[in-house]
C-alpha cells in the first residue's frame, strides 16, 4: 500500500465524519449567504477545528467565494480543500543537517512516545541512517523496556540506565556513544511530562543543555508526540507545551482510530506548530510524514 492510500484509510473516519457533515450543509442550502456561512462554520467547530480557525477558514472561504464569483454552495467543498491545504503547508520536513543530529521526543504519557520512537527509528535506518535511542523517561521501568524491544524491532542501537536514573545522564551517555560510533541520529526518550509539573520541566530543559553543550551545532528537532483521539485536548497541550519547549514539529498519532483529525489544523493556523509525522496504524511502518496537499486530498477526495 502506497503512502497516500494510508494516510488516506487512517483518515478514513475523519474525512467520513468531516465531509459528511460539509456536504450536509451544502445539501440544506441552494446559494451561498450569511446563514450558509454560519451553519458551515458552526459545523467546523463541532468537527473539532475549533472556533478560533473555523473563523478564520470562513473568512477565507468568503474572500475565495467573492473573488472566483461562485454562487452554488456545491462549489465550495473545493475551495475548502485548497483553503485548508494553505493552513496546514509549510516545511513538514524533519531537520536532520548534522551528523549526529539530535530529536528529542517529548509528550504526555498514553500519546504513543514510544511506538513512535521505534518507529521513526526504523523508518531512518531503513533510509540508510545509524541510530542510537537514549532510554531518558527513567521515571517508569515499563518505558524502558518498551524502548527496548521496540528498538530491537527497528534494529537500532539503545542506551539505557537503570530505573529512577538522572534522565540527563542518560542523553549525555547516548550523545557520547552517538559521537563515537558515528551515529547520524540520537532520538531521545523522555518522561511523559504534565504541564503543570515543573520539576519535570526544568528536567527537560536540562536535558536539553546537555545536548546544545556536548553538541553546540547539532540541529536538534523537538517533537511534541500528541494522541488524535483527544481531540481539541491535543489543542490546548500543544498550547501549554510550547510555553516551555521550544516544539519544532508535531507527531500526531492514532489518526486511523479517530474521527477528530482535523485538529491538525488549529494546531498549524492558532500555534504555527507544523506537524511533521503522522502515525496510521499499529505496523512498524505505520508512520509517515505529513504531506498538507496529501491530507487535503484525502479529507475531501
């Protein structure tokens, strides 16, 4: 199966959900005026898009209308694919410049951490690339040994400490072992960090010193790891995250169990977080990176 047609079956709830509920107003009214726009845009909100960019797509979708002239609401499932397109663009692609290059995975614990890690691990090894995984979520012996056998899935190297271990000296050993056995990418695991606990953020900030001392001209990606299924929740984690790290992209997992993908985009219009990978499926082969026109597509195919 080719990677469009996955994205496209694990968007297969959403888009029935989404387009569904479009094509139904579309179907209720015979020309395009105020109470069409407000029925659209109230159906956007309850569709998990949100109020703040379900504003603001309407309000694009009124300046498209006027400037293609269209009168028949049939003609704007089209305009809303491109409309959304435009939100959710932007460079998707993972930064991995510098050999080693570092990601660090961060995220609440349930989003799918791990499964992402083994399988962005394999993914990059299958692309020709040497990696090494930093075990640095100590705080639970079960995460390490999930590491651990989904590392040895991927057949990458890991570098581990014993449960209750300093996380950051977990990464300093796993940046030491990248550097002498040449890796070109270290993904660090980390604790499944709430928000509102600070000691576990001041914990990835030094994690994330260690990185940029040992490595001062690393690109270093930081991936915020979140679960589709909580819909606008994902929102507002994403929101609160990125007052303390520094996210440079978004894995969104779970897509194919969830009708509420369409959170990916008030995540990119409200926060300008792209989203870089997109978890399908339960395969170790299931995640993939995130193509705006590719999503588009499939939501209104």
């Amino acid at each position: 199966m080719g990677l469009f047609e996955k994205l496209k079956n694990g968007l297969k709830n959403t888009k029935d959900a989404l387009s569904g509920k479009i094509e139904s107003v579309i179907n209720s009214f015979t020309k395009i005026d105020e109470d069409f726009f407000e029925e659209l845009e109230e159906t956007l909100i309850l569709s998990d898009i949100g109020a703040v960019t379900s504003a603001e797509i309407c309000e694009r979708l009124r300046g498209e209308v006027k400037r293609t002239g269209a009168t028949d609401p049939a003609a704007i499932k089209g305009l809303l694919k491109d409309i959304i397109a435009d939100i959710v663009s932007g460079d998707n692609s993972l930064k991995l410049d510098t050999k080693p290059s570092v990601i660090l995975v961060i995220g609440v614990n349930g989003a799918g951490k791990t499964t992402t890690i083994g399988k962005l691990a394999y993914n990059l090894k299958n692309e020709g690339k040497k990696v090494i995984v930093a075990a640095a979520d100590t705080f639970r012996a079960a995460a390490i040994e999930q590491l651990n056998v989904w590392t040895e899935r991927a057949g990458v190297d890991i570098i581990k400490h014993a449960e209750g271990a300093d996380p950051a000296a977990v990464v300093f050993d796993a940046v030491k072992a990248g550097q002498a056995r040449g890796a070109d990418v270290i993904i660090c695991d980390t604790a499944g960090r709430l928000h509102n606990k600070k000691n576990l953020m001041d914990e990835l900030k030094k994690i994330a010193r260690i990185i940029t001392t040992n490595l001062p001209d690393c690109t270093l990606e930081t991936l915020l790891v979140l679960d589709a299924t909580t819909g606008q929740n994902a929102v507002n984690q994403a929101r609160l995250f990125s007052e303390t790290a520094e996210i440079t992209g978004i894995v969104l997992t779970k897509l194919d169990g969830t009708a509420k993908g369409g959170i990916i985009i008030p995540i990119k219009q409200e926060l300008g977080i792209p989203v870089k990978l997109v978890g399908v499926g339960e395969k170790i082969d299931d995640l993939q990176e995130f193509v705006p026109q590719d999503y588009a597509q499939a939501l209104f195919n």
